[in-house]
C-alpha cells in the first residue's frame, strides 16, 4: 500500500464512505472498487477500524503517562541533607519534590521540610541567586508565613531549602471539610492577605499563590509558603522567565502578565489572591482551562472573562445569592486583565473585604446612592426601625462622609501603592537587563526622583516614610552591587543609603521605639560601611559602623537576650575588626573580631538552624587567629585555631556529607598544626603535637579526596596534608609522606596550573625532597629536586606581585639550589640561579608591599645573596675572593637594613626575628673570616 | 555571571530563528535541549502516579515550551515549529520510558531464570507506546502529514486549528487526516496485536 497514486484512492473512498449511513457502504463500496478485490478490502478494513478507533491513539498514551517513572523511585527515604535525614516525600511541585526531614543529631528534636530543586539546566545561577536572595527571604517572620530557615547545596549539588514544616490541609480542602460558612471563609483568608501584605512591604511578591501553598494547620492558622522562592528558584536575568513559575500544574491561579511573560508585579498576587478566593468560596476555579497550549491558556486567562462568582454556582440558588453583589465586585475587581484596573494593593482588597463582613460599602463597587442606603439600612438596622426622619438624615450623611472617607484613604493607598510597585520595578528593571547600563540608570534614576517627590510630600506619613526608607535601601542595594551582578556605581548607592538613614531618623525621632525602623537603620550603617571600605574610605566606613555599633550596644544594654540586637552587634564588631585589620591596627582588629565571635556563638545558640552563623564563627576564627599569629601572640593564636576547630568538628558531625565543613575543618587542624610545629611559620617547635593535628588534617583530607578523586582541589589539598604530615614525621616515614605528596600536588598542578596554593606547595614538597637527599648525601638529586621547585613556580603564569608565599618558596628554592651549586663549583650557573630570585624580589620591591610578610621575602633574598657569595669567596683566592666578600657584605648589609625597618613592625614574629638573628649571625661569620684571613 | 547572562532561554531562542533561517545544525543542537528537558519534567512530574493520572503530556510540551524559550517569538511559526520538534520528542521520552521500565522490571530480576530459560527469553512485553511508536513510523512512510498530525495532536497538544496553521491546511483537512490516520493506526496495532 505504498504507492502514493493507490492510497490517494483509498483515502478518496474511505471519506466517501464515511459520509454514507453504515448500511449503504458496503454496497457502495463494491461499485465504487469495481472488481478491485484488494483495494476495496483495503478500505473496508480502514472503517471497520474506523469504528472501534475513537479514543485509541489517546488512550494508549495517556497509559503511557501513568505508567511513567513508576520503573524507576529513587531511595530517598534516610537520605542525609545537611544536618537532616529525609523521612517521607511531602508533595511535588513546579520546581522540586518536598520532604519531611528530621535533624539527624538528638540535640534538636525539630521536623522541617525540605525542598529539593530538581537540578534543571542552570543550577550555577540558582545557587549564586539563591545565595543573594536567601537572607531576605529568612528574613520573612510572620506568623502566617513559614519561615525559611536555611539552605545550600547538598552533596550532590542539588540546591535545596530547608523551610517549617506546617502540618495542614490546602485552604480550600480545609474550608470544604468543615463545610465553613461563606463568612467563616472569609476570615479564614484575611490573614492569608495580611501575610502578602507583609512581605510586599518587604518587596517581595510570592508569584505563585495557591490553595497547594496557603495551608492551614493544626490551629486553625493559615500558613503561607514557598514565598518569593518560585523566583529564587526559576527566575533568569530574562523576564520572561517569570512565566516559569506558572508551571503546568497550577496556571488555574497565575494572572495574564504571567501567562504572556510580562513582568510580575505586587499586582500579580493580587490576581492570584483573588482567584484562591473565588475558589475558595464557590468551589471551582475561575478560568475552565481546557488546553494546556499556550494559545489556549491566553485565551483562557487572558482573554475570556471570569464567570462572576455567583453564576458560577448557579446550581446553588441560596449560596448565589450570599455571592452576587459586594463579593462578585471584590472579586471581579481583585481579577481585572490590566494589573492597574485591580485592587491597588492586597491590602486594599483585604480592607474591602472587612467592609462586605462589616457590612459596610465596599470600594469595588460602582457609586450608588441605593447601594449605599441598603447597606446603610443593614449595617444600623435598628436605628433605621425606629424612624424613617432620623434614619433618611443619617443616610445622607453617612453618604458624604463615607466618599470622603474613600478618597482620601484612596490617594493614601495610591501614594503606597506606587511607591512600593515602582521600587519594585525599578529593583526588576535594574537587575534582569543585561548590560544595558543606560537604561538600567535612566531607571533607577528616575525612580529616585519619584522617591524624592513622595519623601518631600511624606511630611508626617511615619508608614510612608518608614517604606520609602525600604526602598532606598533597595535602591541602594541595587546600585552598589552589594546582592546583584553589580550596577557598579557605589557613590549613588551611598546617596541612597543616606536618604533611606535620612527617613529613618526622623522616623526614630517621632518613635524612638519602632523597631522595624532601627533594624533598618542599622542595615543602612553596614551598608555604608561596605561600599565606604570597598571605596577604601576607611575612616567613613569605621565611622558608619560605629554608628550601628552604638545603636545595637543601646539595645543590647535594654535587653541582652534581644536576639537581633546580638546579631548586629556581631556584624559590627566583626566590620570594625575586618577595618581596624586593613588599617594596620592589628591589635583592636583581634579584640573586635573576639567580640564578634563571643556575640556570634549567642546567636548560634539562640538560633541553631542557622548553619550560616555557625560558619560565620569558624571563619572569623581562623581569621582571629592568623592575626594573632601575626601579632606574634602565638599562644591566642593557637587558642582561636582550637576553638574553631572544636565548632567544626561538631559541625562535621551534624554534616558528615557537607564538603565545605570538613574543608574548613581540615584548614583548621592545619593552622593548629602550622602553629604548634611548623619550621615555615612562627611556632612552638611542638613536633608531636603539629603531627597530631596534621594526621587529623590528613584523615580529613583523604575522605575528601577519596569522596570525590576527580576534583583538583581535593587532590590538593590531600597532597598538602600529606606534605604537612610528612615535615612533622621522621624518616623513614618522612620521605614516603612526602613523595605520596609530592604525587599528589604534581597530579592537581597539571590539572590546574594557575592556582597558587597548589603551586607553591608542590613547590615546597620538592624544597623538602631536596633538602632529605642532602641528608642522605644525594647531592645530584638535590640539585634536581630545587631546580624543579623552580620549574613548578615559573610554569603556568608568573608569580603574582601580591603571592608572597609563592615569592617565599621561590626564593628558598634559588637560594639553595645556588649553594648546591657552589659546592659543586659550578659559578656560574650558582649565580643564574641567584640572578633568579634576585629578579623576583626585584619585582616586589617595585610594587611596594607594607606587610612584613612580603617585605621579609626581600630581606630573605638579599641575605641569600650575601650566603651565596661568601661561600663563593671562600672557593676564590685573591682579587675575585675580595670582591665576593664585599658583594656578600653589600647583600648582607641591604638584607639586615630591611630587617632593621621590619622589627618594630606589627607582624614581626619570632620566626622573622630568627630569621634576622640568622642573617646577623652570617654577617658576623664573614667579618670574623674577612679579619681571620688577613 | 557570564553563565547567567547567557541563559539556556537566550540559545533556544536563538536556535529557533536559526533554524527558521534554514540552520540544519541549529536543529541539532535543538533538539538534545529539548528531549533532556522533557525526560526531565516528566521524570519530575509523572514520577507522582497521582500527577500521571491527571497530567497530559502536552502540559510537559507547554511547559518545556515555557522553560526553555525566553521571550514569546514574535511569530507564530517560531512558536509552531518548538511545538512540532518538542511533540515529536515527547513521544521519544514516552517510548524510551516505557522501554527503560521493561529493562529495569527484567534487570531487577526477583525469580532467577535458568540458564534455558534465559537464552530463549523471548523479546519480552512489547510496551503498547512502542506498538503506537511503530506504526506511527510506518505511517509516516506511507504518508508523513498524517503522522504529523497524530503527533502534533497527541504528542504536542495541539488544537485543530493550531494544527491547521502549523502544517499549512486548513481544519477540516486535519480532521480528515486525523480520521484516517486513527484508523489506519488501529489497524495497524491491532493485526500486530492478535
């Protein structure tokens, strides 16, 4: 049947037939084929098939539909998410599967739920956005909403939420079950409408109500979720991508705008409120969504519109009538198509509720002097029984007062409404258009002209004020870069931060007690205080944070359990110790950054879900510690390293799977060990206590490494641990350790040639190498080994000006080599290799460095210098052997000049001391020999 | 946050203008970003046999549709063609699915089979969505528009008249072409069937 003339003629008869009555076709058939046996047989067979095949293509692959994925159900159940162990799958949504999750450690008995975002094809940008947005959203506390306490990346990569578990019933099952009458429904979502309130007053717009995301718990208390997360989650710098989150399985309640990709506004929730409503009291869902083609679903929500509440429970004549009327107009009002035709805000649409449940007018409704009357009539019943005289007067004034009423609250309203809408959009605008600076300024400029209208018009409006204050936060946000992909232009970002403190002060001024305001004026300090020390103002930055320091220390002194007051303190203190560091003032940096840590771990006990803090304290740990160690107070430095150990080792034990706290935990045994016992930096010469720390270090190390071969940097960092352990061992185990480290960092640096750690400790591993065969009297081997650390360091990319420790080991490695070199009497490559490190320190003299780290490089070179030629004079007679020694005196000289600057230096440790003493020593040796050879 | 910038949307998007200017290998690129997308959501959403029950697959096209293409096209033929390649691919995630579960059932294999046993082992159920698959291929041979109609329909969730507009005929000749490929299709499975 493949000749295309033949099927034509099949196709032909079998439509003809199809229009005859079943009877006839049969005959037909027969005349119409002539005695073309084959081809009428054909036919026919197609209207037999004809007959049974309503249905079948359709039904065969919604059988395939059911029967997806039940081949394949991931074991989820006791699968380990940060601290949490999975119990049960919760639900499925647009963006990922949620589970009912319980910490895994005994100390805190709390279920949480847990959403797992289904990797998707940008995860990268989820995170990095997720990372920004994460604070606002924790920053969420309202008792209908639920909190989101913390989140990250599990194992696997796979970005997940952890949020408060609500054990509840969708809103509208609730309603159904207690079958609650039209009022109680009423007020069941007033609440829910206060909560959206809520956060829009934070700039954040949920996107994707729903009855699945208003549950109500076990009190009766409608709780909110996933608020601002269908974003966080899904939104691209394309707007468009704010349709994602419509998702197929709830378009029911998404507005037009985000069907057709246009941008979502606090408008957007006001639809969808609206349309949860309308379900919630007449049972079906305002739009009849047939298709699921984008065609259809336009038409659908975006064309056709909404059967009034009341027809639509046309079957239901007593429950129609409760509808028609003031509910039909709220709701009609709260779905118009045009975003700015709706209710200018949800509080709006929550306020004219109250009126229909108070039996007042409501503003959706059309003037009329009858309407007005018939709700007047209700609302006073029985003072309009008693007269009609009196009741008509009432009438009319209640009438006049009530407009007068509506106007003004309306102007307030419009006033907020595009005050927080166009912050909104500005903050929109400004972050998903790609490049187009112009634009995105033109923008934010102009939308800082309409704050500064509304700011001079706010006269005594504390509430308006208090929100424009919000917004140029935001606004300021947005400009400085400080959670966006960066406008870049941080003095505008500072203007508008001293707008928004401008707004708070006088809103502090009139309620020196307004919480909201004082926590948002200590954000502005630190916010100052980052752009002003990214701008290098230090003094402006110290003096903004100061400011907020005084302000958290005022709070703190009202109540120091006030939890948000701790948590400020903390970050002023750790800002002004991070300032007092870059400054140079190294001791006030250790005792503001101890102040933090002692503020932190409060915080962490008062909050324990928040892993954030509990990294937060061993990062400031360590870095408490390495400027300890760099004011020489070995022993505090020690303490701080220990105790940041002792947090993440119980960290590691609530995360055994979290990749960056064994990380950092490994870090930290590593700075103990470095302190206690290594010969590279300033230490107590505690050999078995430095290979304590180190086997732990390396423990850890190989779990990563071994948890994940593939990755370059665990390869690292095993080596470095093995390198580590291998200088506090003794032979014969040293020279095994260092050889397997040896392995390890050469594996990770051809991997990733450009990173220095990697580097600079391959380096250092052949440095160790070299020097062991020097002890076995390997001298050949010596030379190849140093040569080869010099090798490491030059390949890939030149030795960043700022890399002292690459710069250190470089200069080790040229320093000792050329010694092998003289004793083999090989001058002139001795010299080369001398040429080298004397070029490189060349370099970092031209950049100028201030720390004593650095600059000892230089020193440390020069003394080499003078090592080199006075051994060479040694090997030399007459003319050539004073003209060495008075190179190496030069050298000598240079080298203890620059340690002489460096001594009352902050950072001049016992280990630079002895390094000086050393050159003092060598210095020494050369005049007694000068003298001695006279 | 140059990953960021050069989002997924932006390269389908461009690959679909490509592919309209006539890009063969536009088409290529296309078409792997879309097939992942759709094993994707339906891995994702009809995992849940609740979802599957109510679910069409034409939902996962829109919503793939609605994923991966960044701004609406401007035009309709754009928008068309995404629908044509994502319906012809769902079908793909439909019949691979059922194919991965036969495998999984045999692989997991809970009674042991003696060694007789498994070297005759017959080809094993014949998933029903393979038999469509089939047949649906055998049409296109005899008649590819008639097999294009089916998938758009089916497969894509087209209406009749998106249909129309996307192959260029007008509705009632969908309809027609509909009746006759149904037909034909049941036929086809049925005779393999019995």
């Amino acid at each position: 049947m493949t000749d295309p003339d033949r099927w034509r003629q099949v196709e032909e008869i079998f439509h003809k037939a199809l229009e005859l009555q079943e009877s006839e076709r049969g005959a037909w058939l027969e005349a119409v084929c002539g005695g073309d046996a084959a081809l009428c047989a054909e036919v026919s067979s197609l209207l037999d098939s004809d007959r049974q095949a309503a249905a079948f293509v359709g039904s065969k692959v919604e059988r395939a539909v059911r029967e997806f994925g039940a081949a394949v159900r991931p074991e989820i159940e006791g699968r380990r998410i940060g601290a949490y162990r999975l119990i049960r799958e919760l639900g499925r949504g647009g963006m990922g599967a949620v589970y009912l999750a319980a910490r895994d450690d005994e100390q805190y008995e709390s279920d949480v739920a847990i959403k797992l975002v289904h990797p998707g094809l940008d995860t990268d940008f989820i995170l990095r956005r997720f990372r920004r947005e994460r604070q606002i959203l924790a920053s969420l506390q309202h008792p209908n909403i639920a909190r989101l306490f913390d989140g990250g990346s599990a194992d696997d990569g796979t970005p997940y939420l952890v949020m408060e578990y609500i054990e509840g019933t969708w809103i509208t099952k609730y309603a159904a079950q207690k079958d609650l009458t039209v009022e109680a429904r009423l007020r069941l979502f007033l609440p829910v409408c206060a909560a959206v309130e809520y956060a829009h007053r934070h700039f954040i717009v949920h996107r994707d109500l729903k009855p699945g995301n208003i549950l109500i718990d076990r009190n009766g208390v409608p709780k909110l979720l996933d608020f601002g997360i269908s974003k966080l989650l899904h939104s691209t710098p394309a707007d468009a991508a704010d349709t994602q989150d419509v998702g197929m399985m709830t378009p029911d309640y998404a507005s037009p705008e985000q069907i057709i990709g246009d941008p979502v506004t606090l408008m957007s929730d006001v639809y969808s409120l609206g349309a949860v409503l309308y379900e919630l009291l007449s049972k079906v869902r305002p739009h009849r969504i047939e298709q699921c083609t984008p065609l259809a679903l336009e038409r659908a929500i975006c064309l056709d519109e909404i059967t009034p509440l009341s027809a639509a429970v046309r079957n239901d004549p007593p429950l129609a009538r409760r509808l028609a009327g003031d509910l039909d107009n709220i709701l009609l009002r709260a779905m118009q198509k045009q975003p700015e035709r709706r209710y200018p805000s949800v509080e709006q649409l929550a306020e004219d509720i109250r009126r229909h449940l108070d039996h007042q007018p409501v503003l959706a409704r059309r003037d009329s002097f009858t309407y007005r009357a018939s709700k007047f009539v209700r609302r006073n019943r029985l003072p309009v029984a008693l007269g009609g005289m009196v009741a008509a007067s009432l009438i009319t004034g209640a009438g006049v007062s009530i407009r007068e009423a509506r106007i003004a609250q309306q102007h307030a309203q419009d006033v907020r409404k595009l005050a927080t809408t166009f912050v909104f959009d500005v903050e929109q605008a400004a972050r998903e258009l790609p490049g187009s600076i112009a634009v995105r300024q033109l923008v934010t400029r102009t939308g800082l002209e309409y704050l500064g209208n509304l700011s001079r018009g706010s006269a005594n409006d504390w509430d308006l004020k208090r929100e424009l204050a919000t917004a140029y936060l935001r606004i300021g946000e947005v400009q400085g870069g400080a959670e966006t992909s960066n406008l870049g232009d941080p003095a505008a970002a500072l203007k508008s931060y001293h707008d928004a403190q401008e707004l708070l002060d006088s809103v502090l001024m009139h309620s020196p007690g307004d919480r909201q305001a004082l926590l948002d004026r200590m954000t502005v300090s630190h916010r100052e205080s980052d752009l002003h020390r990214q701008m290098g103002q230090l003094p402006f930055a110290t003096e903004a944070t100061q400011d907020g320091l005084r302000r958290a220390e005022a709070l703190l002194a009202a109540n120091p359990a006030d939890i948000d007051a701790v948590q400020y303190g903390a970050v002023f203190h750790l800002d002004l110790g991070r300032l007092r560091q870059l400054s140079g003032d190294l001791g006030r940096a250790a005792d503001e950054i101890a102040t933090g840590i002692r503020l932190l771990k409060q915080l962490s006990a008062a909050r324990p879900e928040e892993r954030e803090t509990i990294s937060n304290i061993a990062a400031s740990q360590a870095r408490l510690g390495s400027i300890q160690a760099e004011l020489g107070r070995r022993q505090q430095a020690l303490d701080s390293y220990r105790d940041g150990v002792s947090v993440l080792e119980k960290q590691d034990l609530n995360f055994p799977n979290n990749v960056h706290v064994s990380r950092e935990l490994m870090l930290a045994y590593a700075h103990v060990g470095d302190t206690l016992g290594n010969p590279a930096y300033d230490n107590f010469d505690n050999e078995a206590g430095a290979r304590a720390a180190y086997s732990k270090m390396r423990d850890v190390a190989k779990k990563l490494h071994e948890a994940d071969s593939a990755d370059a940097r665990a390869t690292s960092d095993y080596g470095i641990a093995l390198l580590r352990l291998g200088i506090a061992t003794s032979m014969p185990e040293k020279k095994t350790l260092l050889e397997q480290a040896h392995g390890f960092l050469e594996g990770a640096a051809i991997r990733n040639p450009k990173d220095s750690p990697t580097r600079f400790h391959n380096a250092w591993s052949e440095v160790e190498l070299g020097d062991l065969s020097l002890v076995t009297d390997d001298r050949a081997a010596a030379v190849r080994y140093y040569g080869m650390a010099l090798n490491t360091l030059q390949t890939g990319q030149a030795i960043e000006p700022t890399d002292s420790s690459s710069q250190r080991w470089f200069v080790l490695a040229a320093g000792k080599l050329a010694s092998e070199l003289v004793r083999s009497n090989d001058r002139m490559a001795a010299l080369a290799a001398l040429e080298k490190a004397l070029q490189l320190v060349e370099r970092v003299e031209t950049a100028a460095p201030q720390s004593v780290t650095s600059r000892s490089v230089m020193a440390r070179a020069w003394q080499m210098a003078g090592t080199v030629y006075a051994a060479l004079a040694e090997r030399e007679r007459g003319a050539q052997r004073e003209r060495d020694r008075t190179t190496a005196r030069d050298w000598y000289r240079k080298s203890m000049e620059e340690w002489k600057k460096l001594e009352p230096m902050q950072g001049f440790t016992g280990l630079r001391r002895r390094e000086m003493e050393a050159t003092a020593a060598e210095q020494a040796a050369l005049d007694a020999s000068t003298r001695g050879s006279r | 946050m140059e990953s960021a910038k050069h989002s997924v949307q932006e390269t389908v998007t461009r690959l679909l203008v490509d592919w309209k200017g006539g890009s063969k290998e536009a088409l290529d690129s296309l078409t792997p970003i879309v097939y992942n997308e759709l094993r994707r959501l339906a891995d994702h959403y009809l995992r849940d046999e609740h979802a599957a029950a109510t679910l069409q697959p034409t939902a996962l096209v829109h919503e793939a549709y609605m994923r991966l293409v960044a701004q609406n096209l401007p035009d309709w033929e754009s928008r068309s063609h995404f629908f044509g390649i994502a319906a012809h691919l769902m079908r793909q995630v439909l019949v691979d699915n059922a194919r991965r579960r036969i495998s999984a059932k045999r692989g997991s294999g809970a009674q042991k089979v003696s060694i007789e046993e498994s070297v005759s082992f017959a080809p094993g159920p014949h998933p029903e969505i393979e038999a469509l698959n089939d047949a649906l291929n055998a049409l296109a041979i005899i008649d590819e528009r008639k097999a294009r109609v089916i998938e758009l329909r089916f497969f894509g969730g087209f209406s009749a008249e998106e249909t129309a507009q996307a192959l260029g005929i007008s509705v009632a000749t969908v309809g027609r072409e509909q009746r006759l490929a149904e037909a034909w299709l049941h036929r086809e499975i049925a005779a393999h069937e019995s």
